[in-house]
C-alpha cells in the first residue's frame, strides 16, 4: 500500500510557496547541472532527518503527557500544538521533497510513489530516546533550527539551478519561522515561572550539542553527507548564533562560548569517525 501522495493531497500540503500540484520535480532535475545533481544526492539522507522530525514531535507530546506534575506539564500545551500542527506538517513536505530529489536523480523514480509504511513507521516510531523531558526536547528543537537554517542557507550558495535553489530557499524561510518560533514559545515558558527556568537551564547543559535530527540512526549519515556545506565559517556562524540565542533567552548563556565550540567540534569528531 502506498498512500504518500494521497497524504500530501488530502492535507493539501501546499500554501503560496508550495503548491501541493508542485510535488513534480522531474522537468527540474533533467535540466540540472553535474554540481546540482551532485547537491541532491548529498540531501537523501537530510530528507530522512527531515521526516524523524515528525518521531521527535511524538516523543515531545509523550513526554509532555507523561510529565509530573501537571502544573508545569500544562504550561507545554504551545509546543505541543505548534509541534503537532505545524512542525509536523512542515518537515514532512521538506522530507518529501528532498526525498523526491534525490530519488529522480539517483534512479529516475519517484519517492513518494514508491514509500511505504515501512520507512516511515522506523522514523516515527522506532526512533532512539535521546531526551529525559519535555525541556530538553523542546531545547533540542530550538537548537536544531539553528544548524538546519545555516545548512540551507549554505547549500543555497552552492546550487547553480534557480528553481532548483528557490525549493531551498523556501525550506530554509521555513526553518527560519520554527527558530523564531520555538524561540518565543520557550522564551514564555522561562518567564512564566522559576522552576522552568531552572529546568530549561538543566536541560540545555545536558542536550546542546544533540541536533534533533539524532532521534533517527540517519542523522550521521545525513550529516556526513552534507559534510562539505559545514565550512569552518558556517560551523562557527552556529556556536554564535546558539550562543546569542541563549543569551538571549536567559540573560545569560548557561554554556560558554568557547566552550561550546569545543563541545561542537569534538562532537562531530566523534560522531562522524565512528
Ligand atoms: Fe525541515
Ligand atoms: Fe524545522
């Protein structure tokens, strides 16, 4: 059974940027250079981060269920609905599509014709537990926009096709609004009370340098794959922007900034010579 192309229609997955008539991207890749075909490929593996986004929503909305004591459980319902309404809608249309790419450029066949249940379940469901609460979730999903927003935007330097970097460019926008977003929703739960204060501040010690694409086994191999868009220039640009968001939400940065460029570049040593 096959039903990825009737979600997509019955969801109406589409707004002004994506016409949901627009999951066809066949007359694009024909017409791609060898270093655009050469991005699309790298994005196969981004594209199932993509779609895990959808297994770290579940596991926010069972830790926020499961959270005692519901005084401060209740105070999640914004992430919650965001996650569950909007995170979840937007990262599978950008797992689809990336996924379509890569699919018509590696064997001229469409993804979403051919998924089934079987992906797709592994990354909803069979996803790896990396967070003890719903603060490090949540924490984890701020951070994580980071480095997703400067990926595209740097994957957008390097595409030559212009449609082909207008698909980009919309997913990098729409990374850019969950920053912002998951940043004012985390922002009023730090304010509303000093105990989530505390929580949150405990939490982004614990889970800084975890990107929330890690709830799936594919993010090293996604990662390594766009290892090259990770410049020295981007890598720092992303300790700087956390740091400043941080900052920003806590008068002042739990982590320091060395530190945290330490921990970033050890991480991904360790992570990728595994
Ligand atoms: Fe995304
Ligand atoms: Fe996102």
């Amino acid at each position: 059974m096959n039903g990825a192309r009737d979600i997509l229609r019955l969801l109406k997955i589409g707004d002004n940027k994506w016409d949901v008539k627009n999951y066809n991207y066949s007359a694009i890749v024909k017409n791609l250079s060898g270093n655009d075909i050469d991005v699309i490929k790298a994005l196969d593996n981004i594209g199932d981060g993509e779609l895990s986004a959808i297994g770290i929503i579940i596991q926010h909305q069972d830790l926020v269920r499961n959270y005692k004591p519901r005084e401060l459980a209740k105070d999640f319902y914004e992430s919650v609905m965001y996650g569950f309404c909007m995170i979840n809608y937007e990262e599978m249309r950008h797992g689809f599509i990336l996924k379509e790419l890569a699919s018509l450029a590696n064997t001229n066949k469409s993804f979403i014709d051919q998924v089934d249940g079987d992906l797709l379940h592994e990354l909803m469901f069979e996803t790896n537990e990396l967070y003890k609460n719903p603060y490090e979730s949540l924490m984890s999903y701020l951070l994580g926009e980071i480095t997703n927003v400067e990926l595209y935007a740097s994957i957008e330097r390097h595409v030559e096709n212009e449609d082909l970097r207008n698909i980009v460019k919309s997913i990098k926008k729409d990374e850019q609004t969950h920053k912002g977003a998951w940043l004012k929703i985390i922002k009023r739960i730090v304010d509303s009370n000093e105990i989530h204060r505390e929580n949150f501040i405990k939490a982004t010690k614990a889970i800084h340098f975890i990107h929330q694409a890690e709830v799936s086994d594919y993010f090293k191999n996604g990662a390594l794959s766009v290892e090259k868009y990770f410049t020295p220039s981007v890598s720092k640009f992303i300790v700087e922007e956390k740091y400043k968001l941080l900052s920003d939400i806590f008068g002042e940065s739990p982590i320091d900034k060395k530190q945290m460029l330490i921990e970033h570049l050890e991480y991904f040593n360790k992570s990728f010579v595994a």
